[in-house]
C-alpha cells in the first residue's frame, strides 16, 4: 500500500486583462491625452490571502501624432546688432526636417522686426546649422537663457550665456552640435496606483515608472508594442483605479494632439 505524503501548499495565480482606451479616460491634461485616470471598481481588492499583485504591459498601440517641434523647444531668442532688437522667434509646432525647419525660420525672422533678413542653412556633412545675417556689418547673437530650441538647434542644454553670429560672407558661423531632429524616442509609462521598485536615472530612485516603450513609428504612423516579458510587483494591496501617465524620454508629458492610445 502507498502511503501518503505530506503535500507542499500551493501558490494559487489569478491573471487578469485589463483593457484601456484613453478615449474612456478622465483627461487630466486635456487634450494632450498623457494624464489620465480609469476609474474601475475594485479591480484587485485587499484581500488576506493575496500576497502581492503584479502588473505587465502585454500590448499597446500609440499613434505618433505628437510633433518634434512643440511649446517645449519652438523658441529662439536673437539680438541683431544694427537694430539693437531683441526677439523671440517661435517656430509653429509641426514636425519637421532640417530643411523645412531653416525654411520656417527664415520666414519667421524675416517677418519680425528686424532692421534685415537673415538665413538658417543646414550642412549634409556634418549635421549643423549654419546661421547669419544678410547684410554686412551686421551680427546676430543667440540668448541662450531665452531660447528653448536647443537640441534642435544644435546647441548643448547645459550651455549658457550667447552665441555670436558674425557676418563672413561665404564663411558663415555654425551651430556647435548636430541639429536633432528625433523628438519623441521613448514612451515612459508610469502610474501612482500601480507603481513598484522601478528606477529611472532622471531621479536616481526608484519613481512611478512601470514600463518604457520605444517609439519606433514615423510620424503620424503607429507604434505597435507586444511584451517582453517584464513583470513588475505592485506595492499597494488594493487597487481601484488606474491612473497612467505617459512621458518622453526627457520626463515630459506627451502631446497627442487630442489623438487617443
């Protein structure tokens, strides 16, 4: 006769789908659609037989309706000598290339009140602006404090005081980095009601980050995401609502432009 063993306890796992639509959503950022809140019932109640929950992203889709010029990085500040004029020059939001950015900008500056016209021209070689008035004796200085446009510009976030852009003709003064032009290269998705022990190096602790996704679609396509498998413990023991907060790689809230994920 067999005899019986004594039987190990035994985990039970109960997995859930959770669906959400930000067209569903309570808008906390209004149309900028990347502050929301999903107002369940009691999707994991505390319960003294649950010893933890997890959370996984399993799919998204996210269109990339945002622009890589936005009211983030749209404004550039000169001084023209001849004038003595200081302007704010903002480029409309849009996305752009280096040549119908340059475009943009000579209209914009064009149109201002300047005493005269000045030209952005981007070099294929290296990936720089070059910038300069179109007049003799005139010079034009960048007031980096003002100006938002850096990374697109080409110009080092940490960088401060003026740039000076003399009159050379043929000889134009450049930006010193590489425009950019990438915008939008990582989603992060964080959340207060389902957040665990997640670090992100823009703090340097542990955040609400759940998980990041890589923005991988042109513009105006769809960034199409399935699982890589990486599962998260959620610290609270009970979970009502969900709220989800979708950031760029640089911890600003995203503009879809009134577009729902």
């Amino acid at each position: 006769m067999d005899s019986f063993q004594d039987i190990d306890e035994h985990f039970i796992t109960q997995s859930k789908i959770i669906s959400i639509n930000s067209k569903f959503a309570t808008k906390l950022n209004g149309d900028k659609n990347s502050s929301l809140l999903f107002d369940f019932n009691s999707i994991a109640p505390k319960d003294i037989n649950s010893l933890y929950h997890t959370i996984a992203i399993q799919s998204a889709e996210i269109p990339a309706s945002y622009y890589n010029v936005n009211d983030l990085n749209n404004i550039i500040n000169i001084t023209e000598s001849s004038s003595g004029s200081t302007i704010s020059i903002t480029i409309p939001d849009g996305n752009y290339d280096a040549n119908t950015y340059a475009a943009a900008f000579i209209l914009s500056f064009n149109a201002a009140a300047f005493t005269h016209n000045a030209t952005l021209t981007f070099n294929t070689t290296t990936g720089k602006f070059s910038l300069m008035s179109d007049t003799l004796g005139t010079n034009l200085t960048l007031n980096l404090a003002s100006t938002t446009a850096r990374d697109v510009l080409g110009i080092s976030p940490s960088a401060t005081g003026t740039l000076a852009f003399n009159y050379a003709a043929g000889n134009p003064t450049f930006l010193p980095l590489p425009a950019n032009f990438l915008g939008i290269t990582k989603f992060k998705v964080l959340s207060n009601a389902l957040s665990g022990d997640n670090f992100d190096s823009n703090q340097l602790n542990t955040t609400t980050l759940i998980d990041t996704i890589s923005a991988t679609a042109t513009p105006f396509g769809l960034t199409i995401y399935n699982s890589l498998g990486r599962e998260t413990t959620v610290k609270a023991k009970r979970i009502d609502d969900i709220d989800i907060q979708m950031l760029d790689q640089n911890n600003n809230f995203i503009d879809f432009n009134g577009i729902d994920f």
